[in-house]
C-alpha cells in the first residue's frame, strides 16, 4: 500500500519547483519493490547495511549473495516479507514473520527488528523483552550494540513516567549503562559515540541545551569518518538545541547550511531532518508559507524513502504541514479557507497510522483535529 493514503492528492500543484517536482515527486505507488529480482536486490542491500553496521565486511568487494551463503545459508523465507512490511509501517505482520524466524543470526537478527517494531507501536515492555530474550539467549550476539540502544530508547521513552526530567533520568541510566557496556566487550568505537549522543540529548531534555551543544559539535567531528550516522544525527540537534533556545535567526541559518551540504539522494536523512527543522523555525517565527514549502519537501521525501527517514522527522513535517494549512486558512478567503481546512485535517489525519506511534505527534494531532471540526 502506498504509504500516504490521501494527503499528497490535496497539496498543492506547486508545491516544489518544477525542476525538483521533475526529480523527487512520486504521488502514489508501492514503497517496497515487487518482482522477486528486485527484492533480492534490496536483501541483499539490507544485509549489507548491517554487515557494514557488524563491521564484517566494510571496503571489501564480495557479492551478498556469497557473503550470505558463506558465512550464513540463505535467508528464510519469510525474511522479505518481515522487512518489507517493517518498511510500509505493517508492525503486527512483521512482528508476525520475524517471530517465524529461528536460524542463526537471522534469528538473531529477527529478535531485534522484533522489539523495533513493538517500540514503534508504543509496545515499549514488549521491545524491551524482545531485546532482553535476545542478549539472554546470546550473550555474546553481534546486535548487542543496537539491542542496548533500544533498551535506551524504551526507557526513555516509558509512557508511565509522566515527567520529562524523570524520562531523561531513565534514559540517562540506561545510556550509561550503554557506554560501559561498550567499553567492556569491545563493541567498538560507534556505539560508545552513540552512547555519548544520548547522554547530550538527555541533557538538552533536561534543559542543559549549551553543554549539549557542546558535546555534538564534538561527537559531529569525531564520529565523521567511523561513524557516520551518529556524525549526521549530532548535527541536526545542534539545530534542534538553537531551537530549544529560541534563537530562531541563528536556528534558520543552520539548517539552511545544512541543507546546502546534504543531498536528498546521498544523505536523505540529513537533508529532510534539516529540511523538517528550517520549516519549524519558520513556523515559530510565523513564516507559514516557508514553513509549509519545507515541511512539503519532507513528506514527499518520507513517501519516496521508506525507512531512511525516521517517523519522528515526518511526524514533525506532517504537524508542522497540518499548522501552516490551518493558520493559512484564517487569512484566506471562503473557498480557500475550506480547501486549506481540508489540507489540515489530512495532515493530521495521516498521524494516526501505525508508524507514528512511538512518537508524540498522533496525541497532539487529535487535539488538532478536535479543534477544526
């Protein structure tokens, strides 16, 4: 299924230039590939996103196929269809398939993408079985890196601690934890960066933005070449730290810089993080026609980009769409104010889907929506 239901048929015809409209544009269509050559293709690319991530095979040139085959067999059955459906926001049918999956390091494998696809359905105690059976059963598993990071994540983010403060201080625990981890079993240097990442947002949580700036520039320097993830993702909360300060001018000026040294098809995650951040420094500074152009690029790119962009990005850019739409509208006249209206509520209609649960944008969007009935 098309991951936008309806909201691309009602932006506008000009929403991005006609050269970029020519280039990124898809309005509708299959998010994952559908002739079987195709799906091996992406298979194959995945695993060796996470052969790169287990440092096994980074700069060498062997074929997937025969990586697979050598060192693994071949993947289950069920294998494609698990992360397909963790690609089109389908959590319950990939929770489904992966739980179906008990050989090796699929298995292992399976255990994991598991407890990421409970946390995005806000199945926080369920991730953090999923993660606990995994490191039980294999102590010594090579996803021990990215299973400490998802306790992190479900600590962090515990629906039953109501406090920000008390949130931080629990995520701040388990990052910690994390580091030290890292240290001790050799994980390598991405995760003890990564750790140190959390621990600077769980300071910026706690209001303390100035230190937290500090330690991203650091970690965007240090993480630039080994670790470029954790490098794109300290970058992007320096402007989000601007944005906590409400240095709007200097935030809108980042981001646009940002922008200028990403590329939507190269580092699509920089760019529409970037993108998502310069259309809420226009929002606040009630520049609602930027803003909207912005938060556009970042839906277009999200229905083009399956999982490259993460949910809290888009949940941002579809909020963020869904505002513009609705401030717009009380200046417009009848015939635009209702068309604008009806942009609003499909904005925020879409964050009720399956994908933006672990996220805070579906609870402040029915209040929205509850408002423009």
């Amino acid at each position: 299924m098309a991951r936008l239901s309806g909201a691309l048929a009602l932006l506008p015809a000009l929403t991005l230039p006609l050269a970029a409209q020519d280039r990124i544009i898809r309005k509708s269509g299959k998010p994952f590939p559908e002739t079987d050559s195709q799906r091996l293709k992406v298979t194959k690319e995945t695993w060796q996103a996470v052969h790169y991530q287990l440092g096994e095979v980074k700069g060498q040139t062997m074929p997937m196929d025969e990586v697979l085959a050598v060192e693994y067999g071949s993947p289950p059955s069920d294998y494609a269809e698990a992360d397909e459906a963790m690609k089109a926001g389908d959590f319950a049918r990939a929770i489904r398939l992966f739980q179906g999956i008990d050989s090796g390091l699929f298995h292992q494998y399976a255990l994991f993408r598991t407890a990421q696809a409970f946390r995005a359905q806000g199945k926080l105690a369920e991730s953090l079985q999923a993660c606990r059976t995994l490191i039980e059963k294999v102590p010594d598993t090579k996803f021990l890196g990215p299973a400490l990071l998802e306790i992190g994540m479900c600590r962090w983010q515990d629906p039953a601690l109501r406090d920000a403060r008390a949130r931080a201080a629990a995520g701040r625990e388990a990052f910690l934890a994390m580091k030290k981890t890292a240290a001790d079993r050799g994980l390598g240097a991405e995760w003890a960066l990564r750790a140190d990442l959390m621990l600077a947002r769980m300071d910026q949580l706690e209001g303390k933005a100035d230190e937290a700036m500090a330690v991203y520039r650091t970690l965007a320097e240090q993480a630039a070449s080994g670790a470029p993830g954790v490098a794109d993702e300290a970058r992007l909360w320096i402007g989000e730290a601007l944005l906590q300060k409400k240095e709007l001018d200097r935030g809108r000026e980042y981001f646009e810089s940002l922008i200028r040294e990403s590329s939507p098809k190269e580092s699509v995650g920089l760019y529409a993080g970037a993108r998502a951040g310069l259309g809420q420094c226009e929002l606040e500074q009630e520049r609602y026609q930027d803003a909207r152009r912005n938060f556009l690029w970042v839906i277009t790119l999200w229905d083009r980009s399956g999982d490259k962009i993460s949910p809290d990005v888009a949940g941002r850019a579809f909020y963020g769409a869904g505002l513009c739409f609705h401030r717009l509208e009380k200046a417009a006249q009848e015939e635009d104010a209702r068309v604008n209206r009806q942009r609003a509520r499909s904005m925020f209609e879409e964050l009720q889907q399956d994908v933006f649960a672990s996220t805070e944008w579906p609870a402040r969007a029915r209040e929205k929506l509850e408002q423009i009935q």
